[in-house]
C-alpha cells in the first residue's frame, strides 16, 4: 500500500470521528431527557416523623410543591435558596416518592388525594412548559443524532461536501465575531486616522497601541475571506471572489473613518450578508441533490439486500467506512481530551499515576459510543497479541487468529451490555470493567489453545523433528497452563466468592482440562510414531481420553448456564436491558454449549456401541489365514496381525473397521454388506445353496508375489522369514498378472467415476466370477452393486478407489 493511500485512508478516518463525537455528546446527556441516577441511601424515619410525613402527603398542594422544588422550578428569592432545592433533590425526590407509595397502600390508588394531585398536574403551566421544553430537547437530540449517522456513512466525495459547507459556515460565524471585538478595541482607543494623517509614529508603533492589536485581526479576516472564497459551494463569480478578502477586512477599515457609532455597530452584519446569503443558495441548491443522495443510497441498500443479503451488505459497509479505526481514534481523541484535563487542572496535590488510569478508564466507558471505542482498541490488541503467538510458534497460516480479534471485541461488547457498564456509577464502573477485562482474558486463553492445539497434533502426526518447534509449542501450553492458575491464586486470595468469580474459576479450570487433554493426545501420537508395529489401542486411548475432556467441557457448562440463570434472576434486577441481553445469551449457550454438544457426544457414543457389536460379530482371522493373505489393511496400509473377516470375505483391521462403520455397513472394496444378518443368509441359501455351501468353506489365499509391490508394509521380523522361505512356492502357484491386466488397473486409477473402476475379488466374494471368465485373474466391475445411500459414500469411494490400484486378490489354482 502506496504512503498517497495511506494518507487518504487516515483522511477518511479522520472525517468521520466528529459525527461520532457529535452522537456521543447527544448520548452523555440522554437524548435529551432528564436522567434521575438513584442511590443506596436508605432512610429511615421515626413514628412521628412518619405521621408528619403522612399528613403533608394529605395536602395536595404541599405534595405538588413538593414535585416543583425537585424540578428546581421554585421561586428563586436569594441564590442561598436555589442552592439548597439543589442539593436536595434526591432527597425530597426519595420522600415524595415515599409518601406516595404510603398514601397509595392506605388510601388506594382512587383516593382523593391522589385524584387532586393529577388534577393540579394536569392544570399546571409550569409543569406543562417543563414537558414542552423536554419534548423540544429530545426532539432536537434525536435529529441532531440522525444527521450525525447520517454524515458518518456518507461516500468520501459527499463527506468533503459536507465539511466544506459547514466551514464556509463557520468561517462566516467566526469573522463577524473577529470583527465585532475589533470594534470593540477601536472604540475604546484613540482615532486611527488621525494618528495616520498626524504621523504620530509614537502611537502608531506602539507595542501595546491599537495598531498592533489589531492587526491580527486583519490578518485573520484577510485569511478567512481568502479560504471562503476558495472553498464556498455557491456561485462563483470572478469579480465576487477577488473581492472576498476585502469584504471580511471592510467593517475594520470602515470603522477607521469618523462614522456615526450606530453606522459602525452594523457594520459586521453587513460584512457578514454577503457570504450568509452564498451560504444560503448553496443550502437551497444542495437540499434537493441531498435528499437525492439519501434516496439513492436507500436504493443501492435494498438492491444489494436483495442480491446479496443483509449481512454482506453489513460487511461491505463496515469495510467501506472503516469502522474499527475511526472508533480507535475517537476514543483515542476522548482519552487524550481527559488526559489534558487532568494534567492542566490546578490541584495542590500531585497527579498519582494510578488514580489517573482509573480515571481514564471509567470516562472511555461512559456512553456505548466510548465503550464501541474502547472495544476496538481491546480488539487490535487481541489480534496483536494472536499474531505474536503465532510468530512464536512459527506458523501464519492460522484462521483462528484471524477471527480473535472479531470475536473478542464481540464478547467484550456483550458483556458491557448484560452487566450495565454505562449506568453505573465511576467506582462501580470500575471494579465491574475489571471484572469483564478477567472474563476476556480467559476467553482469550482459550483462543490461545484453538491456536497452538492444531500446531501439537500436526508435529505429532507428521514426526516433525524440529526440536524447536515442539519446544515452543510445549512452552506455549505450559504458558496456557501456569497463566490460569496465577489468575485464580491471585482472584481467590484478594476477592470473595460470587458469581462472577464462579464464572472466571470454570473458565481457567476449562482452559487447564483442555491443555492437558491436547498435551495427552500429542503424547500418544508421539509413542505411536516411534512404535514399531501398528497400535490397535491408540483409537481407544485417544476416545477415552477425549471423552474426558469433552465431559468436563460439557459439566461446566451446565454450570455456568446455572450461574447465568442465578445472575439473571436475582442480580440483574436494575438492569432491564442487561437482563434481556443475558437472556438472549443464556438461550444460546443453553442450545449450542448444552444441548448440541450433548446431542452430538450421544450420537458419536451410539455409533461407536453399534459398531463395536457389529465388530464382535464378525469372525477374527486366524494365524494361519494372516500368514496366508500377508498383506496389508486396505483402510489405513499397515501390516496386520490380527484382522477380522467381512461377510464378503475381506481382511480389515478391527480398528479401522470400527471407524468405516461411523459412516455405513458396505464394504470399502466391493460395496457388499459386511455383516452376517440371519435373514441375508436365508436368502442366499435359498437364491443359491452352492455358492453358500462354498461360503462356508475356509478361504485359501495365496501370498502376493512382493515383487510387483515395491511399497510393502513393514512386518515383523518371524513374518518376514516366513514370507521369505514361502515366496518360491508363490511364486509357481500364483498367476501373474499380464500386461493386458496393469493397463487395466491403470485406467480403472485415471477414471472420474466409480462404475467403470473394476475391483479385484476372490472368488469366495462372488460366486458368478469364476463363471463369467476363464483368465487367472476376475475384475467385476461395481456398476451392479446398489450405490451407497448417503452423501457421506465420497469417502467411501475414494478409499476403494485407492484399493483397486494398489491391491490385487489373486485366486489359486484349486479355486478355480
């Protein structure tokens, strides 16, 4: 990226920081509409003071004066007056409202008293001014907060407009007030022209004479007429332009002749009609090309909506006005605002470091404009941070630290939202923004183990031997291991027990149980890879041990929904959009964290029963048959020594049949059903008693001739001698494949579909191919079999394509 785009990329971001700004200022003051912030006081009254209470609460009169002193529209006879109904607002407010509740409970709500209040209410002007005032405010509030939206998404070109409208306006404001307080200084100062025609150089040169006082400011109209000629949207003619500086300087050069005071005072109005009346036939040229514009981009919305959807045209929009950045610089902009305050206020005490960043903090999260702020800064940390584990762990092709920023700033959002960052008070603000920085940081670490588990399996699996690599990812873990435990030691030892510690406790024990549970898998891997010989229990260890994983996982779920639900019951009281927000977020942990993941762990636990019974009915090869197939599975390619034998008389290892199971029941070679059903067997009896007769019979397999496999599969060392002294005799009672043949096991390899690849069978399989050929070798081809009944069959395919062109059942002589 060029430093030209650069720069205009930080232009772009600039200009639209003060709609932001502008939005935040109309949300700190409420929209408009009086915000009354309760307290914890509690008051308690004696017996008479109660009585007394009541029977001012019966005066109808007295109740309503009561309501206008908390409004502050009481009669303002001394300031020491106003200033004690102000400082007791609360507490009368607290009173009345005491009163009421009291009058309520023994009179009702129909009682006399309480019809003469809403009477005199309702026929109240002051009252009724009040209303009309707060109705004026919090509509001009929420038109100022739609056109500040409004000009935050506008394009680039439309934005420039705008800024240069409203400059040429403040341009106008900001000269007839430089003129009027040079006015101000020429009258209290000796004639100008006099001094000039006089030569009276003493005064004239004066540092301190009117000469050089004003002489800013005529600098300054000089500059100014020059920018608004330069950048007003109105007409523009020649004459008019070049004259624009004179225009702006003319009330302070006029003022210099002997005019009469009341000629002079009306000379900045003058001055100023000509560029308010450019400035009005530009608004009334631009109103109708405006409303153009937003018609036409409520066009090219809907538009996009319906080709695209909502959420592309979300993030193409939060692409084009990049959002991110312009929030990390306003709320850079209102951190360093109250940083200036701080340092510039005259305090006799010196400024404390912590104090000011507790400071700092609590006003960068007091509206959700800030708190939108302070997330995109909490998100490119988190992403910084994910990138310099990944440097670390030499790896840069990882998704999931490209989504850690995203999904942090969403949670760090949500929780502002659910616990009420922003109403709450500075202190409470606080301690509950720290508490929501401990919830991040454990999701963080969590992200952290999504990113370097996948780094532990793959270093496992591909015996990686890089020594350094494997260090750095064990140091991570040991990093992700020592960081939970430091954080709950600390939490445990300074904070007492809540919710919200609960919450912090399941998420670091979770983040441990899932180190170990990686660390354990990375270990079995690792033994399995300097193992000799092929691993049948691996599948089981690596099941068991995260089936105890996954258990613990799903435990503290529950546990966290029940905290969720105690938080949301009887601490979320006060906080009814918190509460709402809360809700909506208990529902979906309680769907995807609960009941999916305990849907899918039931469902992986029913398959894995199913196949382990399915696998315990079929027969288990003998010795004596393993040494006569010698070779190897055609699932996973690894030598066999001990195997179990498919209705279709076909060696798999247990293992690895147990997992084909999990996706159907056919045959990875010949699509067959490889379980023993009573009523298949009827029926093939019945269809043909031969062919079942010679089912029954024990299968007679011929060693494969090695050499046409150069490829073999490691063995044991008494398999390999005996394959050895047997390899002549294979060699003169085995057929050898012809030329003819390898072509045809070759093309069958290159075909894109899966009925013209033949597939290799022995005789026992299919009674029909001894019949249909007289060669030495039978290709069927699977065309004639039913195709799998399921989308997960692609699977199935490819590992029996890959067996066609890499293994060939030979058929013996007294087979045939």
């Amino acid at each position: 990226m060029s430093i030209r785009t650069q720069v205009l990329g930080l232009v772009d971001v600039m200009m639209r920081v003060p709609p932001i700004m502008v939005i935040d200022e109309i949300l700190k003051i409420g929209m408009g509409v009086p915000i009354q912030i309760g307290t914890n006081k509690v008051y308690t009254m004696d017996t008479d003071a109660a009585k007394s209470s009541q029977t001012d609460a019966s005066n109808s009169t007295d109740t309503f004066a009561t309501i206008k002193a908390f409004f502050g529209m009481g009669s303002t006879d001394s300031a020491s007056t106003s200033s004690s109904i102000s400082s007791r607002n609360q507490e009368i407010l607290e009173h009345t409202i005491e009163n009421a509740s009291k009058s309520a409970q023994t009179g009702g709500v129909l009682s006399h008293n309480f019809n003469n209040l809403m009477d005199e209410l309702a026929n109240d002007s002051i009252l009724a001014n009040m209303l009309n005032i707060t109705t004026v405010k919090f509509v001009v509030c929420l038109l100022g907060f739609l056109c500040a939206a409004c000009i935050f998404m506008l394009w680039t070109r439309h934005l420039v407009m705008v800024y240069m409208f409203l400059t040429s306006l403040g341009l106008t404001f900001l000269s007839y007030w430089s003129n009027v307080s040079a006015l101000e200084l020429m009258e209290r100062s000796p004639c100008i022209l006099e001094d000039l025609l006089s030569l009276n150089t003493t005064r004239l040169l004066d540092s301190g004479g009117v000469i050089m006082t004003l002489a800013p400011h005529i600098i300054a109209q000089w500059v100014m007429g020059m920018l608004f000629a330069y950048i007003h949207l109105g007409p523009r003619f020649g004459l008019l332009q070049k004259s624009m500086p004179i225009i702006f300087t003319s009330p302070i050069l006029l003022a210099m002749l002997p005019l009469s005071p009341s000629i002079v005072d009306k000379l900045p109005v003058v001055a100023g009609l000509t560029p308010i009346i450019l400035t009005k036939i530009t608004l009334m040229q631009s109103a109708m090309e405006a409303s153009r514009t937003v018609y036409n981009g409520y066009q090219y919305a809907m538009n996009f909506v319906s080709n695209f959807g909502l959420s592309a045209l979300i993030e193409n929009e939060w692409q084009r006005l990049n959002v991110p950045n312009v929030l990390r610089v306003f709320w850079a902009l209102k951190i360093l605002k109250c940083a200036y305050t701080l340092i510039t206020v005259e305090s006799d005490e010196p400024l404390m470091l912590f104090p000011a960043i507790e400071t700092l903090l609590v006003d960068g999260c007091g509206t959700l404009t800030a708190v939108l702020g302070m997330t995109g800064v909490i998100s490119m940390i988190c992403h910084y941070i994910g990138r310099g584990f990944q440097w670390y762990l030499l790896t840069y092709d990882n998704d999931e630290e490209k989504s850690l920023g995203t999904v942090s700033a969403v949670l760090f959002y949500i929780l502002a939202l659910q616990t009420g960052l922003t109403s709450l008070a500075p202190d409470k603000r606080f301690v509950r923004l720290c508490r929501n920085l401990c919830l991040l940081v454990t999701a963080l670490l969590h992200f952290l183990h999504n990113i370097v588990s996948p780094i532990l399996m793959s270093l496992s699996a591909a015996r990686n031997p890089s020594r350094k690599r494997h260090v750095r990812a064990l140091s991570v873990c040991a990093f992700l291991i020592l960081m939970p435990v430091g954080l709950l030691y600390y939490l445990w030892t300074h904070h007492s027990p809540s919710t919200w510690l609960l919450a912090v406790t399941a998420f670091s024990v979770e983040v441990i149980v899932k180190v170990l549970v990686s660390l354990a898998t990375y270990t079995l891997f690792l033994l399995d890879a300097r193992r000799q010989f092929f691993w049948e229990k691996l599948d089981d260890y690596l099941y068991y041990v995260r089936a105890f994983g996954n258990s613990v996982e799903f435990c503290f779920g529950i546990l966290l929904f029940i905290n969720g639900a105690w938080i949301l019951v009887f601490e979320s009281a006060q906080n009814a959009t918190g509460g709402a927000i809360r809700a909506i977020m208990m529902c979906i942990h309680a769907y995807f964290n609960i009941w999916c993941e305990a849907r899918a762990g039931w469902s992986v636990f029913m398959k894995r029963r199913s196949a382990v019974h399915k696998i315990s009915a079929l027969p288990e090869a003998t010795p004596a048959q393993l040494q006569a197939f010698d070779d190897v599975c055609a699932i996973c390619y690894q030598e066999m020594y001990s195997a179990k034998i498919t209705r279709c008389r076909h060696f798999f290892h247990g293992v690895c049949l147990r997992k084909w199971l999990y996706v159907q029941d056919r045959c990875p070679l010949c699509h067959e059903i490889m379980m023993y059903t009573d009523k298949a067997d009827e029926n093939a009896q019945e269809a043909d008693p031969a062919a079942a007769v010679q089912a029954e019979q024990p299968i007679h397999i011929n060693p494969r001739d090695d050499a046409t496999n150069a490829g073999a599969a490691r063995r044991s060392p008494e398999r390999a001698a005996g394959a050895a002294s047997e390899n002549g005799a294979a060699g003169t009672n085995a057929s050898p494949v012809s030329p003819s043949d390898d072509d045809a096991i070759a093309n069958s390899a290159s075909e894109p579909t899966a009925e013209t690849r033949p597939v290799v069978v022995s005789s026992g399989s299919h009674s029909s191919s001894a019949n249909s050929s007289n060669s030495n070798n039978s290709y069927i081809s699977p065309s004639g079999q039913p195709p799998p009944s399921t989308a997960t069959s692609a699977a199935a395919v490819a590992t029996a394509a890959a067996s066609n062109t890499t293994h060939i059942f030979r058929l013996s002589q007294d087979q045939q």
